[in-house]
C-alpha cells in the first residue's frame, strides 16, 4: 500500500472511529477490572490554586508535605487546609514569562518537573524533568541544579520517573523518548516510538549507565523493599517490566504484570507491594493503534486536534483506576472513579499513613482517598 493508500485508510478508520464514538459509546468505553471496587470517585479533592498537573507526589524525611510539580515548572509544598499551597523550588530561572498554570509551548522553557523523591539521608529532593533532565534541590527550596541533563553525548530529551537506592548511592530513572519531548507525547505514542530507556546514575563516579533501551514509553521507575529489582513502567504496551539487580538472574530482565490499561508512575508502599496509576483503561481502538502504528501514524497526518486524538487513545470517558501489585506482580486489589466523577487520568498513587495521594497529569487538583 503506497503512502496515499495508507493516509486514506487511517482517514476513513478516523472518521468511523469518531462516529463510533458518539453513537456506540460502548464500544469505545474500556471494558470493566474484575472483582475492582468502583469507590475512588470518594475520594477528598484538594484543589491547586492557580496551578495544574501534580503529576508526582512526595514526602519529605520528616513526613510533611506532599510536594508535587506543576506544569508551568515549580514545585509546591503542601501546608495543611489552613495554609494550603506554598512554592518551594522551580526547576527553571527563566520565569519571566511562566505566568500560565498550562502553557505547553513554555515547557522548554519554564520546565516540567514529572517524578519527585527525596533522598533521605540528605534531605534533597530529586526532580526528573521533562526538558532540563535529572535535578535536585536541598531541603529549603529555590532553584534546582543539574545532576544529569545528558547521556552518551545527547541531551535528555523526555526525562520522566526515578527512584533511589540511599544505601548504594544510585538513582534509578527513566527517559520516556530519545526522539521526542514531553509535549509531543501524543505524537510519540501514536507514531509507535520505541526509544525509551532506563539508566542508572552513580552519585559517588557521577557515572551514567543504560539499563535498558528499546522501550515503548519507558515511565514510573520504583525498587523493590529489598533492592533485588527495580521496575519500570512501558506504558505503550500496558506492562510493568522487571530488571533483577542482584542474585541468579542479576542482570535480566521480564515482565512483572501485565495491566488493563496504560501505566504511569510505579510506587511502593511499607509493605513492599505497589501502586500503579493507570492514565486510562485500553480499549478496543487504543489495540488497533498500539498494534498497527502505521495507523497512528498516518492520523497523525490528519487535521485532528490532541482533544481528537487523546480520545480515541484512551477510550472516550474519563475515568480512573489504580492498581496494587504484590511484591511477585499478582494483581491484589483494584480501585477505580469508572464515570470520572471525582477522579480522571491518574499519574501517581502514594500511601502514606492508610491513605492514597493520588496525582494528575493533566488535572488542576490531587486525590486523597482513606484506605480504612
């Protein structure tokens, strides 16, 4: 099939879609989680005052927070409902013109802090952002530094999740794309980008090693209890891969659960089980664009605006679920908002003290959810 073949066949698949999707909701809407209890939509809301997407959350040594990064590059410190939000460090010194809680066109430019941990010996906190690559900054805020902003002669182009081995003094993070930013998300999930890669940084040589490469949409990056493994979300393929970091199978990798939907970020709890947020369930359409990206690359040629095509990926209605993984991959438990009422495209799920904060890429608020 030649180029013009293909472009009109991804054009009438579009138009059907899209009629589809308004006159057989059913068949786009992603099919239920056995045995999930459809509960999340309980969930507190605490609003971000003239500020958007808390995708990650984190709690510092001393358990205050959460802190969670904004879209427009800062990172904000929670007070409590009385003081509610405060700034606490910005991963840009350009801020001139970082006024928009949501300018994506500004992202290069303000920056966009995605994964949040704190290391707890010292205090710092690590950001992974998008553009400006792995950063950190001490326990009093203000401006990050730069930790590591490229590998093997390039620059980091989708720096997105990490986690920390304090004992080893190694910092575990991802890359979701070497071929596309942050903001051309959509772009890279459609055009079937494998690319993505895990890395390992050695804060003692300042040594970056690459773990893994090849990944469709490498994401959330999280250690076992025992430091035996450390998984990584590929979010494109709904799976959670394994990379064995000691024993027999040091080394190798496989995969630790296959989901429902397409995983963001992996967190762990006291327990050693962990929470998977899943940005949406997939659905019918979302396998055909995943399977055959010839298809998502010619929609992509097609004057459908992101709007359109987030749509069509993730299955129309917003929802939310979150997923608990025991520490050998067996699904435990099931959480979901399945009409969106309270909760919708979840990043990032984290226990702390029997209850869930839940984050949004793309939403101006977190979730608190009780587990008790």
């Amino acid at each position: 099939m030649n180029s013009t073949g293909l472009i009109l066949t991804a054009a009438a698949l579009a138009v059907l879609a899209i009629f589809l999707a308004f006159t057989t909701t059913h068949l786009f809407t992603p099919p239920p989680v056995p045995g999930s209890h459809d509960d999340l939509h309980t969930a507190e809301i605490v609003h971000l005052t003239g500020a958007f997407g808390p995708e990650s959350v984190a709690f510092d040594a001393d358990g205050e927070g959460p802190y969670t990064g904004v879209a427009d590059g800062r990172i904000l410190k929670w007070l409590g409902v009385d003081r509610g939000w405060v700034d606490f460090a910005f991963t840009s010194s350009q801020r001139e013109e970082c006024v928009r809680p949501f300018a994506p066109e500004m992202e290069h430019v303000c920056g966009r802090p995605l994964g949040l941990r704190f290391d707890k010996k010292t205090g710092d906190l690590y950001i992974a952002d998008a553009y400006f690559g792995l950063q950190v900054v001490g326990p009093k805020g203000g401006l990050a530094t730069p930790v590591v902003s490229e590998v093997e002669g390039q620059p980091l182009r989708f720096t997105n999740d990490m986690d920390i081995d304090e004992s080893k003094d190694v910092i575990y993070f991802t890359e979701t794309s070497t071929s596309f930013h942050r903001r051309q998300f959509m772009t890279s999930s459609l055009s079937g980008d494998k690319t993505g890669r895990l890395m390992k940084y050695d804060k003692t040589s300042k040594e970056v090693t690459v773990l893994l490469r090849g990944l469709a949409s490498a994401n959330g990056v999280a250690l076992s209890k025992d430091r035996s493994f450390v998984l990584v979300a590929e979010t494109l393929t709904c799976r959670i891969l394994r990379l064995w970091l000691n024993g027999p199978n040091s080394g190798k990798s496989d995969v630790f659960a296959e989901l429902p939907g397409f995983p963001d970020n992996v967190r762990s709890n006291s327990k050693g089980e962990f929470w998977v947020a899943l940005h949406a369930k997939k659905g019918t359409v979302a396998d055909w664009f995943v399977l055959n990206p010839w298809i998502g690359k010619a929609l992509l040629k097609l004057p459908l605006n992101f709007k359109q095509l987030h749509y069509l990926l993730v299955g129309g209605k917003p929802h939310a679920t979150a997923i608990k993984l025991s520490e050998e991959g067996v699904i435990l438990e099931v959480l979901e908002d399945s009409e969106g009422r309270n909760l919708r495209f979840i990043s990032e799920v984290e226990e702390k003290d029997g209850r869930l904060w839940i984050g949004s890429v793309i939403m101006p608020f977190l979730g608190v959810y009780n587990l008790q």
